[in-house]
C-alpha cells in the first residue's frame, strides 16, 4: 500500500514539475527602457511672462492650480462650472468609472468562498428487472415500508465552492482591475482638462469675434462719412461718380461681412452651449478686454511634474502597471489550482422523512487538484499574449510622454513668437492710424485722391482685426500650454506639496 501511495504521489510531483516548466519570453532588453525626461523645458527668447520657477524657489504652480484660479473672467467661470455638471460626455464617462469600480467588486468575490443555498425535487423510476429495482423493491426503510417504484427526492442545503489562491493569480487579478480602474478615473480628469479648454477657448475666440464686429461697424461708419465728403466733392465738381461708387461698394461689402461675423457668433455660441449641455441661447460675455485677460505671470514648473500632473500620463502609468500584473496572473495559469467543494443539508425521497435528523441529513467535502496537461498551448498564447500588451503599454508609455513634452515645447514657442508678433502688429495699427488721420485730413483738403484714402482705411480696419486674432492666439496659446503641464482638472483650489 505504501509503494502505491509513493506512487500516486511521485506522478503528482512529475505534473507539478511539468507545469513548472514555463516557457521563456524572448523579448528585447530595450523594451522595458522607459524614456527619460530631459531636465527642463526648451527655452525660448522673449517669453517674459513665462518662467520654470516662481520667486520662492517652486514650479509648475500654475499647472497645480484650479481652473478656478486660473481664469479670470466670471462669465467664463460660470460657464465652465455649468460644463462640469451637465456635459454628457463627462457623464458617460462617471457610468464607465462606476463599471470599472464593479469589476473590482467582482475580482474580489472570485478569491472568496462562494456559498449558496439550493433546493431540488426529482422524480424517478428505475426499471424492475434491474439491479437498483429488485435491490428497492426488497428493501424496508421501516418496518412494512418498502422503498416505492416511483421515488420522489426532495434535496435542500447549502453548499460551498472555494478555489484557494495558492499561487495570487486571484488577487492579481483583483490588482489588476484596481489599476484599470484608477485608469479610467484618469480618462474621466482628462476629459475633464479638455472640457475646460474647450470652453475657455471657444469663449476667447466668442469674444474676439465681438471685437471684431465692433471694429467693422466702426469702419463703416467712418467709410460712410467719408462717402459723404465724396458725395459733396461730387456735388462741387471736385471729384467724379466713380470715387462715390468705390465707397459704397466698400460700404456694402463690409455690411455683408457684419453678417458673416454674426453667423460666426451664433455658431460658437451654439457650440458653447452645446459643451454646457443646454439648448442653443445667448452666451453672456464680460467686458474685460481680450488683452487683460492675459496672464500676467505664468510658471511651467519642470517636465519631471508631467507624470503627476497629466491625466493622459497618469492612465498610460496604471495601464503599464495592469499589464504587468496581468503577465503574473497569466504565468499563474501554468501551476495546478487547487479547489474545496461541499455541501450540507437534507435529503429524503418520501417527504415525511424529510427533516429527520440525523437520517435525513447529508454532507460532502471534497478537494480537487486540477493541473492543465492538454491545454498548454492555450495557456501559453494567453501568457506570450499578456507579455505582447505589457510591452505594447511601454510603447503607449514613452509616445504619450514624447507627446506631452512636445505639446509643451510647441505651446512655449507659439507664445514666445505670438508675443513678438503682438508687439509690432500693435506697432503697425498705431501708425496706421495715424496715416488715417493724415489721409482723412487731405483728402478734405483735396492734396489726396480718394482712392489712396480708402485703402489707408482698409489697411487699418485688416491690421486691427489682425490684432485681434493675435490677442486670441496669445489667449488660446496659454490656455493649451495650461492643459499642457496637465492644468484644469483640479476643481478645488491646490498646489502641489514640494516637501
């Protein structure tokens, strides 16, 4: 008997030593090679509102900052808050967080003991010239009581089933979705980040285009009043029909474009109101000036703060580690599983009987050892697969840090270029003004024809308007590179704790 068991058991160790056999991932060392952030941030000539640290010596506070700081504008503020709450898109994503919250609950009841209460009826006839027959029919369970031909059992209890987690394939599971579900919350704050951008940048250019309508309606009336010195100079012989009909054209034509301005209005405020999750109805602006709106002092802090900072990078972190861990619970699969089932209660074909106890009572206890022997392949696509997505989720890794760092250095040169360009275009529009000036005056005075008058006027009204799509690329060019550093989703206000 002892060779026997010394037998069964040596056939055990050789399944178990088989299972430890698992095989080998030929993959290149570089792979797990993450990439390393340079120091700091390219510098670019002329941004003096921008700098990597404050006077106290820390960075990135404006990254670390709310969006409630960060904006000034109170309308602004409203409108980004009303986004927050009714957004549907952000409101699915809140549904897809809950989801990922369940999976957890669920990974977390597959490594506990699973129990459960049941009840069966069955009704059964054995044939008489059987074995089971002719042993029922000459068997008394009392006295003068036979078992009968058509048996009736009656079955209720509980039973239990626990596979015991030997090897953590269970629990890193459970980790696993634990990261996916810190993923997701990322996803949702980097909704969040481009929420906020989107409806601060469709409000600045909102307001650029208001800008932009008062400087044509200004124009018009100004071309207007310089069609009516034509039309006296006309009336005086000085001058013929024709420099009255090029200022009515010109009249007419920036009248049309009135119209296409306030199309453009119309459409951003329905996007505005699209973003807040309402029907489309009248965006109320501040009247802070477009150039006040500017930030006055902004800090980028260092790259090494994108990876706590940037939700995209943060989701990128908790994929690679659900990666990793799904590659051990995947390895895990190679070694044999080892379970419990039971079960109690009571059992009788004649329901008389049926809670006596102890007769009527059952019980069963059984361990079960399971080693996968036929299915290997199975087992080991599922394992080269796993390691193929960890080294996939490196990849994802080092491509969303290249691509932060290279939003920012695109952000930090379009200010630097954009401020210049402000500069001499706010250059360009005062001499242009005052070549109008100049212009209005001696065409008066006859020393100027009118065809040099319009186009000194059409300069000016094209280089103010300029101006102010430069304004709102400088604006939307700061509030990129705040969603940049990782800005936005904070809702409370909240700098990073240096110590």
């Amino acid at each position: 008997m002892k060779m026997a068991q010394i037998k069964y058991l040596g056939y055990i160790l050789l399944c178990l030593l088989m299972q430890g056999c698992i095989p080998g991932l030929s993959e290149d060392g570089n792979l797990k090679k993450r990439v390393e952030l340079p120091r700091k941030f390219p510098t670019v000539d002329s941004t003096e509102t921008l700098t990597s640290k404050n006077k106290k010596g820390g960075g990135g506070e404006t990254a670390y900052q709310a969006w409630s700081e960060f904006f000034i504008d109170g309308q602004l503020k409203k409108l980004i808050s009303i986004a927050l709450t009714n957004n549907q898109e952000l409101k699915i994503l809140e549904q897809e967080v809950q989801i990922a919250h369940n999976e957890i609950m669920a990974r977390k009841g597959e490594y506990l003991p699973k129990v459960w209460g049941g009840a069966s009826y069955e009704i059964e006839k054995v044939g008489e010239f059987t074995s089971q027959g002719a042993s029922d029919a000459t068997t008394q369970y009392e006295p003068g009581k036979f078992v009968p031909k058509v048996l009736h059992n009656h079955r209720a209890g509980l039973f239990t089933a626990w596979e015991i987690d030997v090897w953590k394939k269970l629990r890193n599971a459970t980790r696993s979705a634990y990261y996916r579900y810190l993923a997701t919350i990322d996803v949702q704050k980097f909704m969040v980040t481009n929420l906020v951008a989107e409806v601060a940048n469709t409000y600045y250019e909102l307001k650029a285009l208001d800008t932009q309508l008062e400087i044509v309606q200004r124009y018009i009336k100004n071309l207007q009043r310089a069609q009516q010195v034509v039309e006296a100079q006309k009336s005086a012989a000085r001058t013929t029909s024709l420099a009255v009909k090029r200022f009515k054209a010109e009249v007419l034509k920036n009248q049309a474009r009135i119209y296409k301005i306030k199309q453009s209005i119309i459409a951003h405020e329905n996007k505005i109101n699209f973003l807040v999750g309402r029907f489309p109805q009248a965006i109320v602006r501040s009247k802070i000036s477009l150039t006040d709106l500017t930030p006055k002092h902004f800090s980028t802090g260092v790259p090494f703060q994108l990876l706590d900072n940037r939700p995209d990078v943060q989701k990128a972190y908790h994929d690679l580690e659900a990666s990793h861990i799904d590659v051990k619970v995947a390895k895990a699969r190679f070694f044999p599983s080892l379970g419990i089932d039971g079960g109690v209660g009571y059992e009788a074909f004649d329901a008389s009987h049926f809670i006596i106890t102890p007769e009527s009572v059952f019980y069963n206890l059984a361990a079960r050892l399971a080693v996968p022997i036929l299915n290997r392949n199975a087992i080991k696509a599922a394992y080269f697969s796993a390691n193929n997505k960890q080294i996939q989720a490196i990849y994802s890794y080092n491509l969303v840090i290249l691509s932060a760092f290279k939003e920012i250095a695109d952000q930090l040169a379009a200010i630097a270029n954009l401020n210049k360009i402000y500069r001499l275009r706010q250059r360009q529009v005062s001499a242009l003004t005052e070549s109008v000036d100049i212009s209005n005056m001696l065409f008066r005075a006859a020393r100027v024809d009118y065809l040099e008058s319009l186009l000194t006027q059409r300069d000016l009204l094209e280089a103010q308007i300029e101006l102010v799509e430069i304004k709102k690329e400088r604006l939307t060019s700061y509030v990129m590179l705040y969603k940049s550093l990782g800005g936005g989703w904070r809702a409370n206000p909240q700098v990073k704790d240096k110590g």
